[in-house]
C-alpha cells in the first residue's frame, strides 16, 4: 500500500470518525445537560464505562494488537485465503465472551467495588451504591457486545474494507440521543439536590438499557459489510493444531499489556469518584470522572480522526514488511505516520488551552451543567501535552506489534503505568476536590512522556539490531529533529497570533453569553489555524500539506472540477 493510497483510507476513516465524534459531542452534551458534572453523573458514567474497560482487559488488546497481523499472514498463506482460521477466532471469541458476560452480570455488586473511592462504604452513600449496581447490571451485557464488534471490525481492516468499522459508532450515539433526549424529556434535567443523589429503578432502566442497545446495533450494522467482503460465519470447534496456538502465545504478552494498562486506569478511576464523593457532591467545582473522561473524550478527537486511522490503515503494511524482514520500509512508514500525526497534534495541544472555557461553556453549559461547565476548562487544557506523548508511543507500539515483540510492549507499559499510579496517587493526595481532575490529567501526561522516550528508544535499538551491522534505517534522529523543530516554530508563531486575538477578545468577559463564546472560540481557532497552514507551506511541511490536500480531494466540489 502506498503512502497515498494510506492517506486515502485514512481520509475515508477520519471522515467517519469526525461524524461519529461530532454526534458523541452531542450526546454528552446531553448527558451533562440531563446529570450535571458532580456524583449524580458518576454513578452512571462509571457504570457505564466499566464495561468496555472489563472487554479491553479480556480480549481488546488480542483483538486490536494481535489479530490483525494474523489474520493478514492466513490470508496471505492458507489455502483457503484465512476462513478456517477466522472461523476458528470467531467461535472461540464468542463463546468466552458469552460466558463471561453471563459472570460479570452476576457478580455485578463485587466488580463495581473495584472502581469505587473508599467513600462509598460510607452509610451516606448506601443508597447511590445501589444505583451504581443496578446500573452494572444494565450495562454489563456492552462487554459480549464491545468484543464482538471489534472482532468483526478487524475482519473487515485485514481484509481492506477501513469505513464501517469507523462509521458505525454513529448509530451507537444517535441510540443514545435519542435516549438521552427521552430522559429528559421524562425527568427533566437535575436539580441542585438531585446532582448529588442516587437515582430512581426507572431513571436506571431507561439510561442503562439505552446505552447497551446502542452497542448492539453498532454491532449489527457491521454484518452486512462482512458478506460484502466475502466471510461467513460457520462455527469451528476443531482448535487443535489450527495456528491459534502461535496467536494465543503471542496473546499472552499483549494481555498482561492491557491487564497492566487496566490496573492503572482502574486505579485512575477510583481516584476520580472520591473528588465528589468526598464531599456528597456539595463542593463547589469539585471535579472527577465524568470531568476526566469527557474532557478526554474531546481532547482524544483528533488521535482519534488522525493517529487512529494512520495507524489502522498502516498495520496490514507493517505486518507485511515486517514478515518480509524489511525493517528500512517498516521505519519509513512508522517515520510517516508519525510525522503525519505530529502534524495536527502538536498544534491542536498548543491552542487547546485558549480555548478551553470557551468550548467548555458551548459543549456542555446547558440544563444540568450550565453553572459547572467551568470545571471541564483546567482539565481541557491541561490535557493536549499529554496527548502529544501519547501519540508519539501510541505509534511506536504499532512497529512493535507488528515486529511480534508483545513482550517488549507488556515491559514498557509496566513502566507507563507504574509511573500513572504514583503520581496520581501523590498528586491526588495533594489536592482538593476540585482540583482531583487536573491531577490525573498531571498524571497522565507524565506517564506518557516517560513512554514516549522508552518506546521511541527501545524500537529503534531493535530495528538497527535486527537490520545488521552497517546497515542504515530510514527516519534518522536528526532528520526527525529537524522537522519537529519546524513544527514546533511554526505552531508557537500560530498560537501566539491566537492569544492576541484571544487577549483582544477577553474583554468580552470569562464568561459571555453562548454564542459569543462559540464566536471568540472560532475566531482563535482560525487564526491559529491559518497561521499555521501558511507557515507550514512557508517551512516546507508537507505532512500538514498532504493531509490538507487529501482532504481537500474528497470534498465534493473539487471532485466535481
């Protein structure tokens, strides 16, 4: 696959991810209009998230990691193009994960203890537990659901076909949408008393059915595109000597990888429910999950429209080269990519912070959330450094991935996540409860710089290594340095255009009616915006001119021309 023909499925996931990005703005808009931002909302958020945190520790990492570059080897080398072999994944995967789905459900009250601040055993907070368990219950079943869709998604990359998988979240947000809009239409948004309680059997019903529906028909609607492909279903139980022994010995490192990575977010999330259980909701701006994750939510966009999609539409590439022993062509790409990646994320992180009230305030000031959208702006801005790093390692693993070097992966995401828990930990211990959010965001940057270098470091000692004695790899230090120093010049001159217009326009006030705040976000974003993509081509920086004119190409007016 060419480096255009990567930026061409790459274009076409992105789009789908800007959609299903733009209708989950929308929906938790909606939630915090409907919850607000304090302890009422964990109990649902947390609930809610715990499922496709339990499917990533069993069966994610295999799944987004590992299966791939399998299912590319069986197609290219058995008979009968990898069927067998995927049929085989197929029946094993879900028959673990219905049985332990069915688990889960059961032993709900026990999981959730897991993820919950020491606050919760308090009397006091009886009765929210309560509701945290039924929402479990509800919600539990998105595990069977999560890992099902992933594995079909990952069917359909291996096989070339990138858009549905990235396309079919939307029908997942707009199930919620639509949920959530008949909440509140049937309750209304919540009250200031009713922002730190527990919830009602009917409230329970209504979001946690809602939500697990929605993971449903986002599996359902990938079907149709696996006959389009060419696969179908027939179970397979004769596992022995089928090859699934090579990708389960592989598997063994990339769980402990993501057992690791889970320990610490599970650790990150009990940090982040005693900010307002601490308190029963009641301090001002006091912050934790639902500010954590939804601030997350937003800053992830563009690794989720950019480093998500180059590295989807580069691993079947990587994998191939990596088969071939071509380490020159596998650096090359990685190089790409991640130039490619930098492009956007390096700019987006330094204008995230004038910006971060503004866009708060239009996301989420409304019903429920219009007097605590101000605590989503210090974790907003705080977030974008963190994503940098992230991007830059989130890259690396992919070499590694395809390299086969799973343990390699597990030994530096032990160091990564030894590093969140201890600085979360002090620097949660240091601060108040409003101030619980933007700790974890410390916390979570700090960790992912240490990665960055560790992966970064160790994957090119490896590539060299396994390249022989005087061989050169493409993608030298020096020429990285040069480019990330151009980035880096051209993006300070942008922001700094963006924060005179952003000072110009502070007289507006911190925090001017909706749509003047929506007016003064646009009018920084474009400035820096425009700055930026005319000093890129001034310095030559054709990763952020590619991507423009890849874009550009698949508007419906320069097709036309």
């Amino acid at each position: 696959m060419s480096d255009s023909k990567i930026l061409s499925s790459t274009a076409v996931m992105a789009a789908g991810t800007v959609v299903s990005r733009l209708s989950g703005f929308v929906r938790s808009a909606l939630l915090i209009a409907a919850l607000g931002a304090g302890l009422h909302a964990e109990l649902f958020n947390v609930a809610n998230t715990v499922p496709n945190m339990l499917y990533i520790l069993l069966a994610g990492g295999i799944f987004n990691a590992v299966l791939v570059p399998q299912l590319v080897r069986t197609m290219k080398n058995d008979p009968d193009g990898g069927e067998a072999y995927t049929n085989r994944v197929v029946t094993l995967a879900a028959t673990f994960l219905g049985l332990v789905t069915i688990v889960l459900v059961v032993a709900a009250p026990w999981v959730m203890q897991l993820f919950l601040s020491p606050e919760f055993d308090t009397p006091e907070l009886a009765a929210h537990v309560d509701s945290i368990n039924a929402f479990a219950r509800w919600c539990l079943p998105q595990v069977f659901f999560y890992g099902m869709f992933v594995l079909a998604g990952q069917i359909l990359n291996a096989r070339g076909l990138f858009g549905p998988m990235m396309w079919a979240p939307i029908a997942n947000n707009l199930i919620a949408i639509a949920m959530l809009a008949t909440y509140l239409l049937t309750f209304g948004p919540a009250g200031p008393e009713e922002q730190g309680g527990p919830f009602t059997p009917g409230q329970e019903a209504m979001l946690g059915l809602g939500s697990t529906l929605g993971i449903v028909v986002q599996l359902l609607v990938l079907l149709p595109y696996l006959r389009r492909v060419g696969y179908r279903f027939r179970p397979r139980f004769d596992l022995r000597d089928s090859g699934l022994g090579h990708t389960l010995r592989l598997s063994v490192w990339t769980l402990l990888f993501v057992i690791v990575n889970q320990i610490a977010y599970a650790v990150v999330v009990k940090l982040a429910t005693g900010g307002p259980a601490s308190t029963l909701g009641e301090a001002p701006g006091a912050t934790g999950y639902t500010v954590y994750s939804y601030a997350f939510l937003i800053v992830m966009v563009p690794h989720s429209v950019i480093t998500v999609s180059l590295a989807t539409a580069i691993l079947p590439r990587l994998s191939e080269q990596a088969a071939a022993d071509d380490q020159a062509g596998l650096s090359r790409t990685l190089v790409m990519a991640l130039r490619t990646a930098l492009a956007v994320i390096v700019p987006f992180a330094l204008l995230l912070p004038l910006v971060a009230r503004d866009a708060a305030h239009v996301i989420w000031g409304y019903g429920a959330g219009r007097d605590s959208y101000q605590n989503f702006a210090p974790t907003l801005a705080l977030f974008g450094i963190g994503l940098v790093f992230f991007t830059v390692h989130y890259l690396m693993l992919r070499g590694f991935y395809a390299l086969e070097r799973t343990r390699t992966v597990f030994l530096i995401q032990c160091v990564i996540a030894a590093t969140n828990i201890a600085v979360a930990v002090l620097l949660v211990r240091e601060s108040t409860a409003a101030q619980t959010s933007p700790a974890l965001v410390l916390a979570y940057g700090s960790s992912y710089l240490v990665g960055a270098i560790v992966s970064s470091v160790v994957l090119v000692r490896r590539l060299r290594a396994d390249a022989g004695p005087g061989t050169r790899v493409p993608g030298s230090a020096a020429s990285l340095l040069g480019f990330v120093g151009r980035l880096l010049l051209a993006a300070l001159v942008s922001t700094a255009a963006a924060y005179v217009v952003h000072l110009l326009l502070g007289v507006l006030g911190p925090d001017p009616h909706l749509v003047v705040a929506l007016l003064r976000a646009l009018a920084v974003t474009t400035v820096d915006v425009v700055v930026f993509v005319l000093l890129a081509r001034l310095l030559r920086l054709e990763e952020v001119t590619g991507v423009l004119d890849t874009v550009l190409r698949r508007l419906p007016s320069r097709r036309q021309a």
